[in-house]
C-alpha cells in the first residue's frame, strides 16, 4: 500500500521539476542553470563547445603566447638600444663640451700670448679657435634631443659670445696685458674669473647631461632588477595553457571517446542496455547519442529476432516432439489392445514387457531432449587428444563385446592435446561411436584416429556401415532412419551442440562409398608439459 502511494507522489515531484526547467528555459535561463535542473532530472548536460572551436581557441591562446613572448623579447633589445644609443648621445654631449671648454681656456692663453709678442697673426688666432669653438656649438646643437639641452647649448652660447667682447676688451687694455705678462691669465683660476659667465652656462648643461645620464643608468637598474621576474612571465603562460588546455581536452574530448570506446566494446559483447553520458564537446555528444540510438535499436531487433527464432524453434520441435511421443503412445496403445484378447500368459507377458521398453525409451528420450535444450556451459582444460578417445573406447568396450567388433586406433597420433570439457566431449563422442556400432555389421570393424597438424587435432570415427541415409544438419532435430532398439535419436544433434560449445567442427562424410567417417576438427593447444 505504502509503494502504491509513493509512486504517484515521486511522479508527482518529477512533473514539478520539469515544470520549473521549462520555466527557466522560458525566462532565458544561461546554460549554468539549465545544466544544474537537466543535472537534477538525470538528463544529459549538453555540450557547451564544438571540438573545432576547442582547438581555434587553443591555438589563438597559443598564437598570442608566442606573440607576447616575441613582443617582450623586442621590447627588451629595443630598451637596450635605445638605452645605449641615449648613453652614447649624453656621453658625446658631455665629451663635446668638455672640448669647447677646453679650446677656449686654450684660446685665452694663446691669443694673450700672441698680443703680447705683437703677433700679426693675431687676428688668424683669434679665427682658428673661434671656427673650432663654433664647429663644437654645432655639435652640441645636432646632438641635442630635448628642449631643455637646446636652451642650455643657446645659455653656453650666448655665454661664449659675452666672453668674446670681454676679451676684446680686456685685450686693448695695456694694464691686462702686463698681467698677462705675469702669467696670471696662464692660470686657470685667473681665466675663471673671465669666464665665469661661461662657466655657469657649461656647468648648468654639465649638471642636466649628468641628470639624464643617472636617469639612465636607474632604468637600466630597473630593468635589470625586473627581469628575473619578467623574463619566466611567457614559461609560465605556457605551462599554464598547456596545462588549462590538457585537461580540457581530456575533460572534453579523451575521456568521452574512451568511454565510448569501452562502452561499445561492451555492447558487442551483448550489453545493449548500458547508456553513455552525452557529455564532451559537440561531435563527441552526438557520437555518444548516436551510440546510444544505435543500442537502442540493436536491443529492439534483438529481441525481435529471439522472439523470431524462438517462435521458428518451437515450430520445428513441435514436429518432432509429437513425432517422437505419438509413435510410442501407439505402439503401446496397439501392445495394450492385443492384450486384451490374448490368453497366452507367455506372448501376455512378452507385449508387456514391449510395453515397458516402450515407456522406458520414450521416457529416455525426454530427458535427452531436457539436457539438449538446457545451455551447456564447459569448464575447459587441457587434456591429450589420444586420452579423450581412449576413455570413450573403454566405456563402449561392453556394447562392443556384444556384437563382436574390433575398434582399430588408426591413425594415432601421441603428444598432441586439445583445451576441452572432457565430460561433455566425451558424451558426444559416446553417442557417435554408439551410432557407428549401432550401424555395424556384427564382426565389423570400427576405426578410431587421432591426427594432428600444425594447428588443429582431428577426432575421426569411421564404420563400413554403408553411409548414412540422410545428411545430419547441426539446427536440426528431425529423427533420421535408424535401426536402434535403445537409442533416443538425440546423439548426432547433441554432439553439434557439444562442439559448437566449444567451437569445434563436426562433419560427415562418406567413406569409400562404404560406409561414413565422422571427423571433428579442434583448435591444438600447447603440449601439456609446456603449460605445466
């Protein structure tokens, strides 16, 4: 009562929930939220990406890896050179006034010199030194690369320019001469005080060119103290991506498609109710879907199909169930009839005991056709080939007695050995040998071999018995003509089903148009000293 009540309450609760799926996909639920109620319904997740978008986005992360790694590696060498071409430019700079400097102090002392001698050459002095100076101004000008340069090379020049009407000046003045004759202009103290305007200009650019240089040397030092961190930056990134993308692939695409494949492997094996997950990127889903429709399918005409055979194999047992069962019921409807007027107490008591053989056989026949129809499961080991025969020659020994006929081992093979459920085999080949002596001539022969090749072993009986009145079908069950008195007609179909329990090869064929050679082909195991 309480299971009954539960169902429709557990229905009851899945309708609710696929109510509020259904809402949520009405409102524009995002894909997190759809994936949590399909989760909670037992549905499948739907795949997110395709495979393709997978390995564009994988493969543009890496693009601009490599994009990011080269942009840091040129951003790097076009630091050092613009680094370098800067310190070189300040550098010259500095070396270029330091000469201009240089050449005035020179030009103070040699042109103070050549008016005290009188020199004519004075005004030629006076030129060389003020082209050199100039040519270094020119210098100072090509080499500047920012304003404030500029304004301090025009300061030193204009500087230079008020230092050359002083000197002028100073020059006409016999007094600064005489000193000059003194050696006081010869002192560099003494032309600091001339050039003391000068001096203020050239030091002002001295002190920028000097600031800029120790700019420099500090973003070099920046640099230099950056890179240990920057430069394993891109190692990093890639070891990432190639993490982030290794377990994506297997999260998305490897594991689904093992899945699939053991999954498939199971379902060849007659599995056809296991499901996938439809899970992974798109094309793996719809492989996993069209697996799953694929099973679906298989299991319907499987079914179809046993149903098919198991309606064609009650049809043709039918036949030979009321074949095999009617002509008993009559013999011994017939046998009782005559009993009663019969007033022989010996003939009585023979049709009575025909009677009881009738039963007894009929009764053996059903159980042999119990144990044909119940599934043979073997329990496989390896056993010799010529042993297998050998136990079943020394169980029909009696029944051979009785017709006097000669079992020959012919050919036999020793050394050979077959992987078998030697009960089961020995059953089969039981029943064939019986209908070879059954078939035989009393005093005959029966020839028993064991031949080997390089793959298979080959059982083979023959009798001279004149050949078999019809060809024994392995699906069939229809009783042949037969002479026996005590067989159930079972043999030949149960040893078929022995031997395709085990897959082997049964075959009848005539021999010399005499009689009939039965062979059984199995598959040669290793020798039984090897595997032990």
């Amino acid at each position: 009562m309480a299971a009954g009540l539960a169902e429709p309450a557990r229905w009851r609760e899945r309708r609710h929930r696929v109510a509020r799926v259904l809402q949520h996909i009405a409102l524009g639920t995002d894909g997190r939220r759809y994936q949590r109620c399909a989760y909670n319904l037992g549905m499948p997740s739907p795949a997110t990406h395709s495979l393709r978008r997978a390995l564009l986005f994988y493969e543009l992360a890496f693009l601009a890896l490599v994009i990011v790694t080269g942009g840091m590696g040129g951003l790097w060498a076009y630091f050092w050179q613009q680094a370098s071409r800067e310190a070189l430019r300040l550098n010259e700079l500095t070396d270029a006034a330091q000469d201009i400097r240089a050449v005035l102090f020179q030009q103070i002392k040699d042109v103070a010199l050549a008016r005290l001698r009188h020199d004519p050459d004075l005004d030629e002095v006076h030129a060389h030194y003020y082209r050199r100076i100039q040519a270094g101004f020119n210098t100072l000008r090509r080499l500047s690369a920012a304003r404030p340069e500029d304004y301090a090379i025009q300061s030193m020049q204009e500087g230079y320019g008020r230092l050359q009407a002083d000197l002028q000046a100073a020059l006409k003045d016999s007094s600064v001469v005489n000193r000059i004759a003194g050696n006081e202009m010869l002192d560099p103290r003494a032309a600091g005080n001339l050039l003391s305007g000068f001096e203020q200009s050239y030091q002002s650019l001295r002190k920028l060119l000097d600031g800029r240089l120790a700019a420099q040397q500090a973003g070099i030092a920046r640099w230099n103290r950056s890179a240990p961190y920057l430069l394993p930056i891109p190692m990093l990134l890639a070891c990432c991506l190639l993490f982030f993308s290794r377990a994506s692939l297997r999260r998305n695409f490897v594991d689904p498609m093992r899945a699939i494949i053991l999954s498939t492997e199971r379902m060849s094996s007659g599995d056809l109710g296991l499901r996938l997950p439809v899970v992974g990127v798109t094309e793996v889903a719809q492989l996993a879907e069209s697996v799953n429709r694929l099973a679906i399918d298989l299991a319907a005409s499987r079914d179809a199909v046993v149903a098919s055979e198991r309606q064609a194999a009650l049809g043709a047992l039918v036949p030979v169930v009321a074949h095999n069962i009617r002509n008993p019921l009559a013999a011994i409807r017939a046998s009782a009839q005559v009993l009663e007027h019969l007033d022989d107490p010996q003939e009585a008591r023979e049709i009575a005991h025909s009677i009881v053989a009738t039963v007894d056989r009929l009764g053996r026949w059903v159980s042999a056709l119990v144990s044909y129809l119940h599934p043979l499961k073997p329990h496989l080991r390896p056993v010799a080939a010529t042993t297998l025969l050998a136990a079943v020659e020394q169980l029909i020994a009696p029944r051979c007695a009785e017709k006097a006929l000669s079992l020959v081992r012919a050919p036999w093979t020793e050394g050979v050995s077959v992987v078998v459920d030697s009960d089961l085999m020995e059953q089969a080949l039981y029943g064939l040998l019986g209908n070879a002596l059954e078939a035989s001539e009393v005093g005959s022969t029966v020839y028993l071999g064991v031949a080997a090749t390089p793959s298979n072993v080959v059982f083979s009986i023959t009798d001279s018995a004149g050949g078999l009145p019809f060809r024994p079908e392995s699906t069939g069950l229809e009783p042949g003509p037969t002479t026996k008195r005590f067989g159930t007609g079972l043999g030949i179909p149960v040893a078929f089903k022995v031997c395709q329990a085990h897959g082997w090869a049964l075959e009848f064929d005539a021999a010399h148009a005499l009689g009939t050679q039965v062979r059984i082909t199995a598959p040669r195991s290793a020798p039984l000293d090897e595997e032990s």
